[in-house]
C-alpha cells in the first residue's frame, strides 16, 4: 500500500529503528514510547488490522507472536514481564492503519487494561 505509514517503513522509505526481523515480520522502536521498552512487530503483508487476520498467508500471525517473543527476550524483559497490544479500530486507538503488536515492559505495567 503506498499510502500506509508501516508498509513505507518496511520498503525502506522512511527510516526506522530494526530491533527484529525475519522473512514474514519486522520489528522497529516505536517514536513515542509508553514504556522503557516499546516495540512494534508488524507483518510484511499488509493488513488494516486484526479485524482482517483471516486474510493474512498462513503462519503470518504465528510469525507476530514468535518475533514478539524474540523482542521481548532481545530486549531482557522475558523473564520480568511484557505486554502485547494490539489496538483494532478508532474506538481502540488504532492510528496506523496497519496490523501491529506493542511489545511493552521494562517497568511494571498497571494492574488495569482499560
């Protein structure tokens, strides 16, 4: 999509910070951290959010939750603790119009999720 802010990032358009990546995601430093850790994994393929997964190839998800994973352990917060986030829609706060995880930690989160 030539429009979408995460696709531009992965076709080297606009620079970005690689913390992970791998054939089918890429990881990168979010610009305005809610946590010491904040990291976005994004797919290669494009789409709008999780309202779409059934549309991504097979093993795409899977590949999310692996490379959140492996941020989250590169980053020395797998054994403290992390968080993934995924906003879906304008109500959640979705501003990129792209499907994305926050890998968050390296403080203790809030006992609320709302």
């Amino acid at each position: 999509m030539k429009d979408c802010l995460f696709c531009r990032i992965l076709a080297g358009e606009i620079p970005s910070q690689k913390v992970y990546e791998d054939d089918l995601t890429y990881a990168f430093r979010d610009i305005h951290p809610m946590a010491p850790v904040h990291v976005l994994v994004v797919p290669r393929t494009h789409v709008t959010s999780l309202n779409e997964v059934n549309q991504l190839p097979a093993g795409v998800l899977e590949a999310c939750l692996k490379s959140a994973a492996h941020v989250a352990e590169a980053e020395g917060i797998g054994e403290s603790g992390w968080r993934l986030v995924s906003n879906c829609g304008s109500d959640a706060c979705q501003s990129v119009p792209h499907l994305h995880f926050h890998v968050l930690g390296g403080r203790k989160m809030e006992d609320s999720m709302a």
